[in-house]
C-alpha cells in the first residue's frame, strides 16, 4: 500500500474512517486510467474536504483488488465507514461523479 501525504495509514484504515473516499484501482499502462487523473483532480477540487480520492495500482496490490471485485481498469469504488456504497468501470466524468457522490452519501 502506498503511503498516503499526510502520514502512513494502511487501506483499511482510510476506507472505514468517517470521511467517504473514492478509491481509483488503475493501472499504469491503462490508457482510460490516464484520462481518469486530470477528472479527479477537478472533482477533488470542486468537493474539497467532503471526500478523501486515492489511488491504487490493481497490479500492485492484486489482493485488494481481488477482494473488491475489481475485474477491469479503471474501476472506481466509493467507501463509507468501510461500506461500499458505489462501484462502476470505466471512465466517469466530474460532474457526474460529484452527483452519484451526493446522491450516495445523502448530501446536495
């Protein structure tokens, strides 16, 4: 697991914290997972401190994505208190993920 910016938390323990995270299973010859960066640098811009965005390289930790059913790239999986509450494959742009966000958590 990568170390996050701020310190070394482990996967689970940002997944089931308070704060939604998207999780973005990429991998690094993936062309879509390329184009999926610049969306989540805009959405993390437009929804700030509402949601924690981080990244993981399916190939490098096959076992997270085999435990979460990521069977193509990239796949997008939204946690709450360790909850999945959205998961879908493929590309998505900001706006419409900001909406599926809000419409998953229950805020406007």
């Amino acid at each position: 697991m990568p170390k996050t910016k701020q310190n070394t938390m482990t996967f689970n323990d940002i997944i089931n914290g308070e704060k939604p995270v998207l999780v973005d299973f990429y991998a690094d010859w993936c062309g879509p997972c390329k184009m999926l960066g610049p969306i989540l640098k805009d959405l993390k811009k437009k929804m700030g401190d509402q949601i924690n965005i981080i990244k993981v390289d399916a190939e490098k930790n096959a076992d997270a994505a085999i435990k979460y059913n990521v069977r193509g790239v990239p796949t997008l999986i939204l946690f709450k208190d360790g909850q999945i509450l959205w998961q879908q494959s493929g590309v998505v742009q900001a706006h419409q993920l900001q909406s599926i966000i809000n419409q998953k958590l229950g805020t406007s």
